[in-house]
C-alpha cells in the first residue's frame, strides 16, 4: 500500500467516526505500511491485525480505543501518539521513538518495548501482561494505578517514573536503574531485585512480598521484605557494581 492510497482510507475512517452514516472505519489485515506517515491523523477504533508499520511517522497519531493485533512498530517515530484504551496484542514497539505517548486505560498482551525511548510516557491505570522493556528508557515514565504482570524491565533506565498505586507481579527489575522513583502504596510480589541502582524518592506504604534477589531472576534467593526495602532506601541491593 502506498501513501496516497492510505491517505485515502484514513480519510475515510475520519468521516466515518464523525457521523457513522459516511464513509468507512479502518480495518486493515496483513499489510505493509513500512515508512508512511500517520502523523496527526485521528484514527479512533481503527483495527489493525498483522500490519507492519517499521519506521512510520506516527507523531500525534491518534489510535484510541483501537485494536492493534500482531502488529509490528519497530523504530517507529511516535512521539506524543496517543493509543489511550486500546487494545494490544502481540505487537512490537522495538526502538520506537515513543516519547510523550499515552497508553492509559490500555490493554496490552505479550509486547515488545524493547530499546524503546518511551520518555514522559503515560500508563496510568494500564494492565500490562507478558511484555518486555529490555534496555528501555523509560524516565519519567508514570504507570500510577496500573498493573503490570510478567513484565520484564531489565538494564532499563527508570529514573523518576511514578509507580504509587501500582500493582506489579513477578516484575523483573534487575539491573535497571530506578533513581528517585515514586512507589507509595504500591504492591509488589516476586518482584527481582538484584542489581537494581538508584535510591527511590519514596517508598512510603511500598508492599514488598517474597522480594528475590538472586542474580538469575528464578525466585532462589527471596529474603526478607522490610530487610529489602531498607536496602533498596539505602541504595545498597546487591550487584551493583563497583
């Protein structure tokens, strides 16, 4: 598909969520957008199921309340995009530029972030399942009331993200750097510690429950909750480096 065709069918799409009587919503399947742009276009409950958009401008895109299933975004440009209660499957966000996105209310299942700048990104009251953000920057990321389950944030960069409220489960945070996070009133269980750097700005009504430390991440080495989160205030977890 070309970029005058696509320009044709969001159009389409922008009327039809307008009125319902013209026009026609955007259902795409096994597609090849790769490096066109979709930037500032309002595309409200559009499904999307196995479309690649490798490299597309995606800077303003408006998806909310859309399907995206089994779709690839890898080094995408999506600066302040909103995707706000969606629904996200299977889909890889790898090294895309996602800075100032809105993911809040948003369902995602099995996605890849990793090497992603998601910078100032919004995942307020988010359910996140099964995904990875290796090597990710997410600083001054907020995921305030979400919850996060099998969610690997390893050798991310986390510094100044707001975690108050948050459930997190079987969360693997080893090696990332979490300076001057905010966790008040977040609940934590099976979360793996080891070698996480940075002391938190507040830890206050923080639940930690079966912290592990061991180095593999495999839940061999849990120890003691308020014994962890002293350590953790004192910037003292083990295998930091020296």
């Amino acid at each position: 598909m070309n970029q005058t065709e696509l320009d044709q069918l969001m159009g389409f799409h922008e009327q039809w969520f307008e009125s319902r009587s013209i026009g026609q919503r955007l259902e795409l399947h096994d597609r090849q957008l790769d490096g066109l742009r979709l930037a500032t276009r309002r595309l409200h409950e559009a499904h999307f199921e196995r479309v690649s958009f490798r490299r597309c401008i995606l800077t303003e895109t408006a998806l909310l309340r859309s399907r995206l299933i089994d779709c690839d975004f890898t080094e995408c440009l999506g600066g302040h995009s909103r995707f706000s209660d969606a629904r996200i499957a299977n889909c890889s966000f790898q090294n895309g530029q996602l800075q100032h996105s809105q993911f809040d209310g948003t369902v995602l299942t099995g996605c890849t972030f990793t090497g992603a700048n998601l910078t100032s990104a919004f995942f307020v009251k988010t359910d996140m399942e099964d995904c990875l953000l290796e090597d990710a920057t997410l600083n001054d990321i907020s995921f305030r009331r979400s919850q996060l389950n099998r969610v690997t944030v390893f050798r991310s960069v986390v510094t100044a993200a707001d975690f108050q409220n948050a459930i997190l489960v079987d969360i693997d945070l080893r090696y990332a750097q979490l300076d001057q996070c905010i966790c008040d009133n977040a609940y934590l269980k099976n979360a793996h510690l080891f070698g996480v750097r940075g002391r938190p700005a507040s830890l206050r009504g923080c639940v930690l429950e079966f912290p592990d430390l061991s180095p593999q991440g495999d839940s061999s080495d849990i120890k003691d909750s308020e014994a962890v989160l002293q350590q953790w205030l004192r910037n003292e977890l083990p295998g930091q480096p020296c």
